[in-house]
C-alpha cells in the first residue's frame, strides 16, 4: 500500500474500532497487603510487567489500583526495604477505566487527557483487562501518544516545531476519515496547549514559569481552534515577583517567537504575554478587569470576553482562579453591562441575505462563517455563563452547564451544539484547503464551493443562530440599551 494511503487507513480504523477490538491484556490480580518484593515475583513468573491491586474498603466493593514497573522504581527510592513495604503503598488508585464497547478515540483522548499509558478495560463491571499504550499503536501509526512524548522530550523549539507539524498532519488525517469534529477538537486543543506549555518552559526561567500563570485565550482558551489562527495568550505574575530579575520581557518576546516557529502568526490585535497590556501582576490584572467593566474603552467588552475564555496551561493555576473570583465580585450588579457586552453577539449582518445566496450554487460572494455563525453562538453563550458565574471554558461546555442550572432549554442547547460543530467542520474544510495551496487560513466560504450536503446543513444552522439571537435579544432587553 502506497504511504500515503496508509495513514488515512489507520486512522479511519482508529474512527470506527471499538476498545474490545484492540489487544486487551488479561487482568493480573494482587492483593494490597502483599509486598513488593512478591508482587514483582509473581509478575516475573507470568511474564508481565502490571498488576491490578485490590483494596479493601469497609463494606463496599474492593477499590481498585494499578502497579507498574515504575512504581517499583519509585517504591525502591523511599529508603524502606521492599519486603517490607506493602503494594498498596506505592499502587496508584483509583485506575482510569474504559468500557469495552466505547470506541477506541475515547480511550486514546483519555490517555492523552490524563497523561497515562495503560486503561482498566470493563465490560460492565467485570474487568477484561488492560489496555496499554503499546498495542494501541498497532491501530493508530501516527499515534497522538508519539507526539505527546515528542512535546515532552523536545530540548528545542526545532524539535518543538517538528512535533507541532505532526499535529496539524494529524488534523488533516483526522479530518479526512470522518472522525467527528468535536472529536478532533478534544485531542488537537489537548496537543496544542501541551505545545505552547512547553515552549513557555523552553523560554522562561524555572522559576517565572512557577511564579506565573500563562494563558491561553480566545478560541483555544475554549478549546475551540483546531487549524492554528494567531497567538492569543496572557501571564498573571504574582505580586511581588521580580519581573526585570526574571527577564519577564525576554521570556514572552521568546515565547512569541517560539510560537511563531510552531505555526502560530503574531496575532494581529496584539493579544500575546509579549505585549505590556497581556502580561501584569495579579493586582495589575485585577484592575483591569474592573477598567473593562466601568471603564470606558470602546474595546474594553472584547477584551473582557478574550479574558473570560482563559485557559491555564503552565504554572499557578491558582492566580487564575483568584481574577474569576474577582470578577464574579465585580459583576454584583453590572446588568446594565452584560447586556451591552451580550449585545455584541447581534452585530454582524450579511447584507443582502444568507438565506437567498444558499439556494444557488452559483454565487461567487464570500460569506463569513465565524461572524455569522460561531461568532454569535460562542458570544452568547459566553455572556450567559458569564451572568450565571459560570467558570467554565468552552462554548459545549458552558451550555451542558446552563442547562443543568436550570436557565436553558436543553432541546435550544442541543440544536445550538450541533449548528456549532456543523460551522466549524465547514470552516475546517475550507481552512484545510487553503492551506493545501498555501494560502492564509480564513473564515470565508463561497457558496458556489460548496456541495448540496453542505449548503442545505448550512442554511439549517445559520437559522438556529438567527433563532438564538432573537432570544438573546429578548433574554438581555436589547432594545433597553
């Protein structure tokens, strides 16, 4: 089979196969009192290298833990004999498990998600084994575990960058198989935030990474971006760092530097760590939000909804929290606001109308499918967690949530998911195309490029975020402002 092919083919496996159809080793049982020195004896005579620990607990159902050859090495640099020390003490509980019917992307996002390399494999709840990281390999040659290593072990931004290309390899090869785009964002926002977590280690001192938080923003703080855009990121320093000890300046300059070589553009806006206004002590920050709030900025209520989209990836995760608590002190009261920053979901019209411009496949006119269409669903949503205090990043997520609180329909919330993932794997599409002929990567289409499947499903969405908008129009009083 020609190269080429041969990847499509393993990924569309990887779309289809389910975790049973994958080489599931058998389950190795030890008790949690035993010790080490026995449990490696027993694993040696069978010829494995992972046992399952049960535990007791009280009157309920044995808990369930994990023991590696890792651990081993672990348990020897504790200083107790390991004839002495008991499994239990070193065996990491609770295992991640995965269903054996559930398809096999689920358990390689969750190994990818949660960094680990062997799943407990159930079929109800009878244990069928393990699942390691090896054998998924047979399924999947460009397997996403190959670049999550390649991103650890990376020493330079040139290896950083060879990683980050097999990343947006692996978008193509995804998005060509049929793996369903929620899918795809998942794995690809989990691999990106690891790319720029890392880039940030290779710029910045050790000890600015743990003085600071760095952020995502924007589409991949909501882990949203699947084709790399621009740099939109943020630091949070604490207060009372040495920002000129740590050369502050010259680990973000390096940082947007770095990102650059990995395929993210300096973004146009100027919302990168880089830039003065994007890189503050906490109390800094906390000024500024309440500038965006009370202030009087005309760009005050985007820069706002940027931050509200933030995303940890490196260092204190803590600051971060400690800006949303504040924020949620700021808004007591700000009704008036959340309806102008809500407002600016309805801004973007297409002139002459999208509905009539869809029935032909003849007109060459470009339509914007972010503005008409993911803008208005992503900023809505937004603005509603953020009335309900929602610290939530995602656009899928924030809506799960608001109708779990009670203050959204779940039929809305279902028709509003789908019109978002339809949009965004049309924008995919176009997106893989012009980077194929090795134009920017936009978020215009033309109706006459696109198939009959494509614009009838089309119309269909850009009629829920019409439906929306009016009801976020009557939800905010947009006629009061």
């Amino acid at each position: 089979m020609p190269p080429a092919i041969e990847p499509q083919r393993e990924m569309l496996a990887l779309a289809t196969a389910r975790v049973r159809d994958a080489v599931v080793r058998p389950p190795f049982f030890v008790d949690g009192a035993q010790d080490i020195v026995s449990v490696c004896r027993a694993l040696a005579a069978a010829g494995l290298t992972t046992a399952l620990v049960r535990e007791a607990d009280g009157a309920g159902p044995a808990r369930l833990g994990i023991f590696t050859t890792t651990d081993l090495r672990d348990a020897l640099l504790r200083g107790t004999p390991p004839e002495r020390l008991a499994v239990r003490e070193v065996a990491r509980f609770p295992v991640l498990e995965v269903q054996a019917e559930a398809e096999l992307f689920e358990a390689l996002w969750a190994m990818v998600r949660h960094r680990v390399h062997r799943l407990v494999v159930r079929d109800g709840e009878r244990v069928l084994g393990v699942l390691g990281q090896l054998d998924l390999m047979n399924f999947v040659a460009n397997h996403s575990h190959l670049i999550g290593v390649q991103i650890e072990e990376a020493a330079t931004v040139a290896e950083l960058a060879a990683a980050a290309a097999r990343v947006d390899e692996m978008v193509r090869l995804l998005h060509g198989s049929g793996i369903r785009i929620a899918r795809v964002t998942h794995l690809v926002s989990e691999l990106n935030r690891r790319l720029v977590a890392r880039a940030w280690a290779l710029a910045a001192a050790p000890e600015l990474v743990r003085g600071s938080c760095l952020l995502v923003l924007g589409s991949e703080g909501r882990g949203e971006q699947i084709v790399k855009t621009d740099q939109d990121n943020a630091l949070v320093l604490r207060d009372g760092l040495d920002a000129r000890a740590l050369d502050v300046a010259g680990a973000t300059a390096r940082l947007a530097a770095a990102l650059g070589e990995l395929g993210w553009p300096p973004c146009p806006g100027g919302i990168m760590a880089s830039r003065p206004a994007w890189c503050r002590p906490l109390a800094a920050w906390r000024e500024a939000i309440r500038q965006w709030l009370y202030g009087h900025e005309p760009e005050a209520p985007m820069q706002l909804a940027i931050f509200v989209d933030a995303t940890a990836v490196a260092g204190d995760a803590a600051l971060l929290d400690a800006l949303r608590t504040h924020l949620d002190q700021a808004l007591a009261g700000a009704d008036a606001f959340l309806a102008r920053f809500a407002a600016a979901a309805d801004q973007f019209h297409e002139p002459g109308g999208w509905f009539t411009r869809l029935k032909t496949a003849r007109d060459d006119r470009p339509l914007d499918i972010k503005k008409l269409g993911i803008f208005p669903i992503v900023h809505g949503v937004r603005a509603l967690a953020l009335q309900q205090r929602l610290h939530v990043s995602g656009t899928v997520p924030r809506l799960r949530a608001l109708v779990a609180a009670g203050q959204f329909d779940a039929a809305q919330a279902d028709d509003l998911v789908d019109a978002l993932h339809l949009l965004m794997g049309i924008r995919l599409a176009h997106q893989l195309r012009q980077r194929a002929a090795g134009r920017p990567a936009g978020n215009e289409v033309r109706p006459a490029e696109l198939a009959t499947l494509e614009r009838e499903p089309l119309r269909d969405a850009l009629d829920i975020v019409k439906d929306f908008r009016q009801w976020l129009r009557r939800h905010f009083r947009f006629d009061a402002l």
